[in-house]
C-alpha cells in the first residue's frame, strides 16, 4: 500500500485479473468480506488476499490471491451495507492524486 502524501493514509494499489472477466481488480481486506457474504459462507472467508471484481457484468464479486475461494453474486447478501466494502481509496481533504475519486 502506498501513503499519499497530503494525508498520510494509505489507498490500495494491488491490482489483480478477475478470473472470469479478465478485468483487473482491486485489492481488498479480507474482513471486509465478511459481513457481506452469506452468513453461511462466512466460514469460506480466510485471511489471505482478496481482490473485489467491480465489473457489473461479471458474476464474479470476490476471489482470493490463490483464485480457490471465489464469490459470486448468489453468495453475497445483499442486505449488506455493500458500498462500504466497494470503496478502494480513503477520501482526504489534501486533493492529492491517491486519495482522489475514493
């Protein structure tokens, strides 16, 4: 992760394939998933490296770095405050280039 340099806060710049669409994906924490997935899938969630797919036509919506857990649209509840988990960057008031469009 990168700090910005106005704000100090880190954004995520680990990018990776979806392994459906191809598109490239970016890095999330993998407690972030947790409360978004059904609650019996939760189990599924390991700590490791997970990347969120943001391409609406993809039914892929979280794939671990190994691409052995993934989850699909079906898998996620969707009574789940999910636009949190989606953010990528941390906002700041500093205007720098990292914190921008978070």
């Amino acid at each position: 992760m990168a700090a910005c340099g106005g704000c100090n806060k880190k954004s995520n710049t680990q990018k990776k394939k979806c392994p459906l669409c191809k598109k490239l994906s970016g890095s999330i924490h993998y407690m972030a998933i947790r409360p978004v997935v059904k609650e019996d899938l939760e189990k599924f969630v390991q700590k490791d490296n997970y990347y969120i797919c943001n391409n609406a036509d993809c039914d892929v919506v979280f794939f671990n770095e190994g691409e052995d857990i993934i989850f699909l649209t079906r898998d996620i509840n969707m009574a789940a405050n999910f636009q949190e988990v989606s953010k990528n960057h941390t906002k700041c008031n500093k205007g720098c280039e990292d914190c921008k469009g978070g």
